[in-house]
C-alpha cells in the first residue's frame, strides 16, 4: 500500500473507521492530524464494538503503530480515558501509541466556551459535540493555546494554566457560566500528563524516519469535507481543515510523499449538527433510524438523512483529489425503491453544479433528481461485485461515474470481511 491519505467525501460519518480498519492491514503506520475528540469512529471486529475518538483506529491491530499528529487537539483526560478502555478490552496500547508534542490542548474552558456560545446563538447554533473544539483551535490560531510539550513541563504549565484561567473565567463570568477552579484542573491534567508522558515525542520525525525505512503510512482523516473550516458549509463547520491537505499540516509529511488519495462516501448523505443539506428527505431517515441505523457515534444523536448528492461529492473529489472511492453503507439502501441520487441543484430559477459558498444558498439549492430502480434484497453477504443485484452495481456505477473517480472498495455491512475489493 502507497502512502494514502483517506478522507470523507461528505459531512462525516461515511464509516471511515471500518476501511481505515481494512486498509491498516496492508499499513505500517496510521495517523491522525486534525480533528479531536469530536469525532467518532466505530469499528465492529471479532463481535466487539469499538468506537475510537482520538486514538486512530489502526490500534486495533496488533503491531501498527499508531500516530496523535501535531495538527489534532487533544484533551488529555479523554485520551487517557479511551487508553484505559481499550487496554481493558485486550488491547495493546503501550508500544503503539505516539502522540505529538506540538498537538494542543482541549481544556475544561473551551467545552463551557463551546456550550456557551452554543445556547447564544439560539436557532442559529452550529450544533456542535460540545467536546471544546471551536475553541482549543481559536486559541492556537490566536497563538495562546497551551499544547502536549507545555503539560510535560508542570512548572511551566502550572504557570501558564493560571493565567489561562484567570483570563477564561473572567469571560465565563460575564456569559453567566461557573468560574473554573484552577487547582482541580492543574492536577487533573498534570495527573493524565503523567499517564501520557510515555507516549510522547516528536511525532515528524518518526514519520520522516518512517518514511525513510519504506513504510507505509495511512492518514486517517476525521469528520469529512463538508465540515472542512476553509471548504466546508461555513459556519456550520468544524474547525479543522478535514480535507486532503489536512493530513500534510497536520503530521508534517510534505505533499509530495502523499501517493494517493482515497476518499469514503456512504451510499447516500448523512449530517449530525446543524446546517444545509440539500437532498435530506424525512422518510428516507425515518427508514434508516427504524433500521437501528444513524445515530452518531460520540453523542447519540440521529443523523439526519437523505439521497445521495453528486454535486456535493463531485466538488469533493476536486478538492481532496480523490482518485479512488470506497462506498459505504451500500446495505442501508436494500429495502428503499426507486432511489434518488441528485445531479444538480436549481437557486433562484437557473442550474448550478458545484455548492455555492453561502450556507443560506446552499439551503435554498433545490436538488435536481434521477431515479434509479431499487433492488429489494439483502446485500450482506455478497463476496464480490458479481454477487451484488443488477440494480445494485448500475447504483454504484452511476454514483462513482458521477463523482468522478475510480471504485475501489464496497461496503455492505459493518465486519471486517463484509467489504467487496473492486
Ligand atoms: P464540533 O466539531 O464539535 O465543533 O462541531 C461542528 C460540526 O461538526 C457539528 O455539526 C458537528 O455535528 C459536526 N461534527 C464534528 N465532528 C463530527 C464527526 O466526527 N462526525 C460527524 N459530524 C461531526
Ligand atoms: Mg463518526
């Protein structure tokens, strides 16, 4: 396997997680470099659900080392946290693990900052995982962020921690929120520095040595292009760069030592949060949720849903420049027919194909549809193209050719062997 940045074509969500898991096998090293513990990645393997946050899901192998980028913030007691749960579930941690010692810190006042601003925005809330991250990457832009290097050094931390606090407090007093105890943060978090200090390092060089002894390395991407800072529905984003070139600033890996560029959709659109979704259609996520399907995986929450949306994956395989496709989810539609996959949008009475910029346009973008025939049968166990229905392989056909890149794996199940190479 060449060194392969993987990423979500959509809003999230698009089962990333499970071929991250397939494609670890042929992996040295897996990577994160942006996001937090906003997301969620679920991982079903040996009948056990594992559901992932920041740790990448390339742990779930034995012997891939696995990489917290510089570009990912991180809270410190949560990764402990998942560290702990998964050594729990026989797990081995200790020897794969490295976390970069440039990330930045998610701190108590950045969760009540994210709920705050949340609850005063009202209706216009982004609808965030109130994990803290809008505010952990607004403190690094602003260049006073506290980071892993910071909490390995107590003194200095202490010291920056107590200015951070008096300075937070006074902002979370004027939005009527509970001041924060400085004392109770610095030994939690000097507490779980200690647990992590093991794991830290200076993460680009291991990967340029890595790099240097032939290995490969997978550049698991988080949340998904829609959601991207810079291209995503802004502002109703996250706060990372979630596309393609997120994985270069994010692990200090230069541009040219990406070979390819993999990008996962579900077989139709998903979103948790807030924010336009032109194709989302209420019976289509009804049927989906009775099915069990579509709650998200860090809050729980019902995603909403609709039909797949070629333009929006078409844009994305520009930016990220996908060149090859994993389809996920294929299964979720087995039962649902005719299925609409949308070609275009109309706004304002004249055709458009690529997402206008403008959250309020792209909400008042009416999807131009096709019909395709459904296929009325279980996909589950389908071992290769030829044993999926006629309708079936016409669907994804069309949804590939429509995007523009090349198929190169199926999903229609969550287990490990319920994936079709193309
Ligand atoms: P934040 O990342 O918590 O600030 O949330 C911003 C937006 O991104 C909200 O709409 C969230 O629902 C969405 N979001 C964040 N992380 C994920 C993810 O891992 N999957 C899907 N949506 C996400
Ligand atoms: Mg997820």
């Amino acid at each position: 396997m060449a060194n392969t940045i993987l990423v979500g074509a959509q809003w999230g969500d698009e089962g990333k997680g499970k071929i991250i898991d397939v494609l670890t096998g042929k992996a040295d090293v897996v990577v994160r470099s942006q996001g937090g513990n906003n997301a969620g990645h679920t991982v079903i393997h040996g009948g056990t659900k594992y559901v992932l946050h920041l740790i990448p899901s390339g742990i779930l192998r034995r012997g891939k080392v696995c990489v917290i980028g510089n570009g990912v913030v991180v809270d410190p007691v949560a990764l402990v946290q998942e560290i702990e749960g998964l050594r729990k579930l026989g797990i081995k941690v200790d020897e794969n693990l490295i976390l970069s010692d440039c990330a930045h810190l998610v701190m108590p006042y950045h969760r009540v900052l994210d709920e705050q601003r949340e609850l005063r925005k009202g209706r216009a809330k982004i609808g965030t995982t109130k994990r803290g991250i809008g505010p952990a990457y607004s403190d690094k832009a602003a260049r006073t962020g506290l980071r892993v290097s910071d909490l390995m050094q107590p003194i200095l931390f202490s010291k920056k921690l107590q200015a951070k606090i008096r300075e937070n407090n006074s902002i979370l007093q004027a939005l009527g929120a509970s001041p924060i105890n400085y004392r109770d943060v610095r030994e939690k978090y000097l507490a779980a520095g200690e647990k992590l200090r093991p794991f830290v390092a200076n993460t680009v060089v291991y990967l340029h040595r890595a790099l240097q002894k032939g290995k490969e390395i997978l550049f698991e991407g988080a949340q998904g292009t829609f959601l991207d800072l810079d291209h995503g529905t802004y502002p109703y984003v996250t706060s990372s760069n979630t596309t393609a070139g997120g994985a270069c600033t994010g692990s200090g890996v230069p541009p040219h030592r990406m070979d390819r560029v993999l990008g996962v959709m579900k077989a139709y659109t998903t979103r948790v949060g807030e924010g336009p979704l032109p194709t989302e259609d209420a019976k289509l996520a009804d049927l989906l949720h009775k099915m069990g399907r579509e709650f998200g995986a860090t809050t729980g929450r019902p995603r909403r849903c609709g039909w797949f949306d070629a333009v929006a994956t078409h844009y994305s395989a520009m930016i990220n420049g996908i060149d090859e496709l994993a389809i996920t989810n294929l299964d979720g539609l087995d039962h649902v027919d005719p299925i609409k996959i949308c070609v275009g949008y109309r706004l304002n009475g004249k055709r458009v194909h690529v997402p206008p910029p403008d959250a309020a346009q792209l909400d008042n973008c009416e999807p131009i549809y096709q019909q395709l025939p459904g296929w009325n049968k279980s996909t589950h166990s389908a071992k290769k193209l030829s044993q999926l229905p006629l309708q079936a392989r016409n669907y994804i056909d069309r949804i590939a050719k429509l995007t523009g890149a090349r198929l190169s794996m199926i999903s229609i199940g969550p287990a490990r062997g319920q994936t079709i190479a193309v």
